[in-house]
C-alpha cells in the first residue's frame, strides 16, 4: 500500500487499505491467511508483522493526505531531529 501511494496510486492504495482493514476478526486480529473464496481466516494469528505493517500503512496513507510527499528516511539519510549520536 505504501508503495502504490508513493508511485501515485493514492486512491488504489487506500481502497486495498480498507479492504485490508476489513479483514480483521473481532479483536481486530489479523490470521495468517484468508481463504479467497469466502473470506474466512485461516491459520494462526501473528502477533506483530501484518499488524504493523497496516499501521505503517495508515501512517504513510496519512502523511500523504496531509502534504508530506518525501520519503521516510532510509539509510544514510537522516530524520529532521536526528542529532546524529
């Protein structure tokens, strides 16, 4: 979803975001899997990668309704207030 928005493809990567999001169980879990056909979980339940990454998502779907278009700071790039320590 990230990528789709920084290529330009806001609207696309928001609507995979809410198709995403809609797939949580009712703790607003993630499963490992979902079967395509009806749309059931499968599998285990992760307890962080799937999550953060919607959250990271929703972070950068953010920050691009709000302006910022630049990339996130990678390596060897530094963030605003990294005083470099």
């Amino acid at each position: 979803m990230g990528c789709l928005a920084l290529a330009g493809e806001r609207d696309e990567a928001g609507h995979l975001f809410e198709r995403l999001a809609g797939r949580t169980n009712d703790l607003g879990l993630f499963s490992e899997q979902v079967d395509p056909r009806d749309g059931a979980a499968l599998g285990n339940f992760p307890q962080a990668f799937s999550h953060i990454g919607l959250i990271n998502a929703a972070g950068g779907l953010g920050d691009l309704d709000a302006g910022h278009r630049e990339l996130p700071p990678g390596p060897g790039r530094r963030i605003p207030w990294d005083s470099g320590a």
